[in-house]
C-alpha cells in the first residue's frame, strides 16, 4: 500500500490495527536510535513508536484509542519526562516534520543534560542540605488512610520547589495535583483537624457553624503507620515533614 493510501485510512477511519506505527517508520528517520517493534496497548492509549538511544533515553508517540488522530509525544529516561508532553491534534506533513525535529534533537544531544524529576529532587535536597523523613511508602499509607477515613479533613502542603509558602488549607478531595504528583517532592504536610461546616437557615437567618473535631482519626492513622510529626497548637494542625 502507498503511503498516500495510507494515510487516506488513518483520517478517515483513526489508525487501527499498528497502522500509525507503519507510517511513522516509514516518515521519520530515527538516526541512531533502534525503533521498538510494535505498539503496546493500555486502557486508553497506545504506544504507537518509541525509540530507544543508548542512556535510556526514549522518544515516545502515544495515540488515543477513542479519539481520532489525537495523542501525545514526549521523551523519557528511566519513565520519568526530561521534555514536555506534547498533544497533536492532526496526523499531517508538519506533524511529521516536529516529530523528526525532536529526534534530531535528541540526537544531537540537546537531552543528555537535562534531569528527570527525581534527579532535580535528589539534587536539590542536596544542594539545601535536606534530610528525608519520608519515603514513597508511607506517603501513600497515609494518603490512602486519609482518603478512606476521613476524606474531608482540610490540609495544606509545600513542594520543595515552590517559592512561598500555602496561607489556606483546603479540602483533601478537591486536590487534583496530589494525585498525579510524585510525592518525594513534598517538603512538608500539615493536616488540619477541625471541620467546619455551615448550615444554611434562610436568606435572612446567618448559617449555623458545626464544628467537628477529627484529632483522634489523624491522630491514629499517623501512629498506626508511624509516621513522624509535630503538632502545631495556634493552627490546630499536625505538620509532617517530608525533608527538613
């Protein structure tokens, strides 16, 4: 079949069947990188071309299983992004050409300084002279412990990388980064132990506080995982410290 073909079944029908893995081999040349055989399918997406150089870097195109001629491209070492990720929209000529840039650059080195998330973690710590108190295991002990106990305690947290610090607490459920976060990257956690919640009268009426006190639950679960911490009495919270 002619690419020209080809193609034609990819716009019209999405790709199936490993077909973008076929026109990517034959559009894109990846220099010194060896091409992995195949594509490999998850729940919603598929690894459609991924090449490996030597120091484990990978170029990756991943392809909507639902979506027509949408996915996503980025780079890799060790599982871990050292590039942005990339969403495409059309599978077209210009595509082609960005895709073929990325391996160029790839080749021409421009990736081999640049840290994967763990790496800027571990030298960053070492660069402020942090110690751990914390491992990925008994963060999400805790996390886990929260979310099915008592899932609407209010908590704040700091990265490691951010600038300032949090002035608010927040509700656990309604925080959307901390489930995609890698949580080595938490220099401290502070957990609230009082809710308040406000019942509404009437227009004219002000709303009822009710508040409870949930001490004893966080207290239990930090114990029951021996987690180490500190209680901080004005802000009524426990403070645990991922580096200090």
């Amino acid at each position: 079949m002619t690419f020209s073909g080809l193609f034609g079944r990819i716009v019209n029908n999405n790709v199936g069947d490993n077909m973008l893995y076929d026109v990517l081999r034959e559009k894109l040349d990846p220099r010194s990188g060896v091409i992995r055989e195949k594509a490999t399918n998850e729940k919603y997406w598929r690894t459609a071309y991924d090449v490996v150089w030597k120091g484990r870097i990978h170029f990756i195109v991943v392809e909507s299983l639902f979506r027509r001629n949408y996915g996503h491209y980025y780079v890799i070492r060790d599982n871990q992004y050292i590039s942005p990720d990339f969403t495409y929209t059309k599978i077209d000529n210009s595509l082609f050409c960005i895709l073929q840039s990325m391996i160029d650059d790839i080749e021409s080195g421009k990736y081999d300084r640049k840290k994967t998330l763990s790496e800027k973690i571990r030298s960053f710590a070492a660069q402020e002279g942090f110690v751990s108190y914390m491992n990925n295991t008994k963060w999400c002990e805790l996390f886990a412990a929260i979310s099915k106990k008592i899932p609407d305690i209010e908590f704040q947290y700091k990265s490691i990388f951010d600038e300032t610090e949090p002035d608010v607490y927040w509700e656990y459920y309604g925080d959307e980064e901390l489930k995609y976060m890698n949580f080595a990257q938490i220099q401290w956690l502070k957990i609230k132990h009082t809710i308040t919640n406000y019942k509404h009268i009437g227009v004219l009426v002000p709303s009822e506080a009710e508040t409870h006190d949930k001490k004893d639950a966080v207290l239990e679960i930090l114990e029951q995982y021996r987690i180490p911490y500190q209680y901080i009495e004005d802000e009524q919270a426990f403070i645990v410290y991922g580096y200090r």
